[in-house]
C-alpha cells in the first residue's frame, strides 16, 4: 500500500504540538511497518527526523511562486516601517498589500494542485492530513482520506483564534464530510466534533502521549544546569506553553499575585511568543512580583525533563486543550501539576493532577498553595503523574493508526475500548478538602 503522509508541521526548525505528534508517528511507523510504502510531504526542508531509503520518500514543495511571495512578504514588512515615518505614498501601501494577498492566493492554488498531481502520479492508495484544513481541492473517489483532529478551539472559543485560522476551520469543516475516517487526538475533540460540528463521519480517537526519550525525571546535575542557565535561583513554579489567549496566562499571573508566599516562589514561563499577547505582556511589567518572573522564551528539548523535573509545580490553566500534552510531559518527568478541568485535560490526568475551573482565580490560587504546602500530597501526585503516564504510548497509537489506513480499518471506530488497546480512560480529579 502506498500512504502519504501529511508532515508540513516538520518544516519548521522549532516544534509546535503538532510537529511533535507529527515527528512521534513517524518514528513510531519506521520501526513497525516493513510492508507499506510512504510518501512524506513537507512544504520545505524534513527537519528532525531522517528517511530510510526505498520505502521512505520525501517529496518536497518549493516552487518559485513561494519565494517571490516571501519576497513580496518582505518588502511590505518594509513598507510598514516606511508608513509609520509617513515616507511612502498610500496608493503604493495599497498596491503592495494587495499583490501580496495575490501572491498567497496563487500560492495556495498552486499548492493544492501540484500536491494533487503528485498524490496522482504516486498512486497514493491512503491519506493522512495531519492539519484537518489543508487537503487539495479535486476530490479523489478512489483515496482513503484520514484526517488527524487535535481540537475545535476554533469553534470553541473563536476569540482566542486567528482570523485566518477561523477560516481555516472552515476548511477544516470541508475536509471532515469528505473523509473516509476522522482521528481524534481525545474522547473530548471526539465530542465537540460531534456535537458541537454534527460531523457523521466515523471518528476512532488515538491519544497522544510524551516522548520518552526526551520527557522522564531528570538528574540533580542537569536540574542544576538548567536552573543556572536561565538565571534560577530558587524554587519554582512551571507552566510551559505558547503564550497566547488560550493559554489562559493572565489567571496564572493573577492567582500568582494572590498566592500566599509568592516571595519564596519564582514563576517560570516557557515556550514561544504566540499572538495577541500584548495585554499578556504589560500584565507582567505590572506584575508586583515581575522580579521574580522569568519568562524564557522557546527552549530547546534537552533542556525541558530537567526544567519540569526541578519545578516545585507545573501549572497550565489553559481555557481549552484539545489534548494537552505539555500536561502530560510534566507528570512523566515526576513534576506534579495543578491545571484545569476542561475539555481533555481531565481525560489525560486522570486522578493524578489537581484540576480547578480556569476562569476562578482564587481556586487557581488555592490549589497552588495547597499543593506547595503538602509534601505528602505532593509526593502521592509525583507517584500517580508516573503510573499515568505510562498508560500513553505512542507505539500503540501507531499500531492502530497503521491498521487505520487499511479500508476496514473504519471498523474500529466501533470496537469496544480496553485498557490494552486504546490507552487511558476518564478518570476523576485529585479533590481538595
């Protein structure tokens, strides 16, 4: 059988979420599949990870049409400056805008169409988008398309959402009513699908899970290493996310400010600079404790076992996770974690983590305290973080998702679920009394 694999997300020298599940089912493939034939897709370069030859094919998509876009992208990022110093007429701001957009517009035509012709000339007997809004326009009848779901905050919580990503659910919605099959990443993604998108398509959730080479309970010289390397000098409190909406990080600076104690504790931020993250921002010049908050930007991925392992406690009170890994990543290094009650994040911690709603800013506060001021609770939330990680595994993901690209492989979408075959179910959250 020959698949394809959507794979953009592995272009980018710095992951994202995706990328990582992305670069995860990969690996997981190359090691259990002997038989089928794969063709990876990239807009650029395939960093992070390396093709076997004969079964594994790259096939790039870099036309000329997408650098002079870039190049277009570049001169109106000049303009804008030229503007701001009333140095450059308005018809000339006009013109410019409007070729870039022609420029994206033809590049997203051309994209479409060359990776048609190319699914076509390959003879690709399966699909696998790992972005549910991309997948090209001419319809193929004899393709089985699979679609990989990691959320619907699009639909959810359209303000915390790009315009263009608005639009991309659009797409998104498309793709879905075409799909032979739909894979979502929780039993919670697979619920707002269906109630929230009335989406009928048969949709078979495959948990994500942390990488284990990268993510376990680091050693106290490497704690060491990290805490002098981004200036630590204390104990400290995680949260490890792109700094965005979503996120929610405004609580954690507000529950932060209210915590009793917040002098023994610095706060860690760490993860890429998101959008719309101005107000985030002037929040933490204000912030009376701003002295003790250092926010590190994108680190790279040796350094995040020891920066989780060395936290007193990790906390994500993200407003809506469609899976929420970094959850996930901090109990299976042995950090404990305080996050939120909403959408996935109780299907992934379980009964391990203390989880409160994210919009109460006092429960925020007081679970933090609580947690901090509890060695033994502490100590019980590190033992259970570990025994629940181990119930997420990527090879098991994979072995199902290789059985998924088959054409009965919709047939799963019915099996009864065990602890053996599809990993973790819902289990209750620690209680505070």
């Amino acid at each position: 059988m020959r698949i394809a694999i959507e794979a953009f997300s592995l272009s980018s020298e710095q992951l994202t979420g995706v990328g990582n599940v992305t670069l995860n089912y990969l690996r997981e493939l190359k090691k259990i599949d002997r038989d089928n034939r794969y063709y990876i897709y990239t807009i650029d370069e395939l960093r992070h990870v390396s093709l076997s030859k004969g079964r594994w094919v790259h096939v790039r998509y870099d036309p000329w049409i997408k650098r002079k876009k870039y190049a277009v992208a570049a001169s109106w990022e000049r303009f804008k400056e030229a503007r701001e110093k009333k140095a450059v007429a308005i018809l000339a701001m006009i013109s410019l805008r409007l070729l870039k957009m022609a420029f994206e517009i033809a590049d997203t035509i051309y994209l479409h169409a060359w990776m048609a012709a190319s699914l076509r000339k390959n003879k690709i007997d399966a699909y696998l988008g790992i972005f549910a809004d991309f997948f090209p326009f001419i319809f193929f009848p004899r393709l089985r398309k699979i679609w990989l779901v990691h959320d619907i905050v699009w639909k959810l919580y359209p303000k915390t959402t790009k315009k263009k990503s608005l639009l991309g659910g659009l797409l998104i919605v498309r793709n879905m009513k075409k799909a032979d099959l739909l894979i979502s990443v929780s039993e919670s993604t697979k619920k707002g699908i269906r109630e929230f998108l009335g989406i009928a398509t048969d949709i078979v959730t495959l948990h994500n899970a942390a990488d284990r080479s990268l993510f376990f309970p680091a050693d106290s010289a490497s704690v060491s290493r990290v805490k002098r390397k981004f200036g630590i000098k204390q104990k400290y409190l995680l949260s490890v996310c792109t700094l965005e909406p979503r996120k929610n990080l405004g609580a954690l600076l507000r529950a932060y400010e209210e915590m009793t104690g917040r002098e023994r504790y610095q706060l860690v931020l760490t993860g890429m600079s998101g959008w719309k993250n101005t107000g985030l921002f002037d929040r933490l010049e204000r912030h009376p404790g701003r002295e003790n908050i250092i926010i590190t930007g994108y680190i790279p991925d040796k350094d995040l076992a020891p920066l989780y392992t060395g936290a007193e406690l990790f906390v994500y009170p993200a407003l809506y996770e469609g899976f929420g890994l970094p959850v996930l990543e901090a109990m299976q290094c042995g950090c404990p974690v305080v996050s939120s009650n909403t959408s996935s994040i109780p299907e992934v911690a379980g009964d391990a983590a203390v989880l409160v709603d994210p919009s109460d800013i006092g429960a925020l506060a007081q679970a933090m305290e609580t947690v901090l001021s509890d060695r033994r609770l502490r100590r019980a939330m590190v033992k259970k973080g570990l025994a629940r990680a181990e119930l997420f595994s990527w090879e098991r993901s994979a072995r199902r998702l290789l059985a998924l690209f088959e054409p009965a492989g919709n047939n799963q979408a019915s099996v009864s679920r065990t602890p053996g075959d599809s990993g973790p179910a819902h289990c209750s959250e620690i209680v505070l009394r």
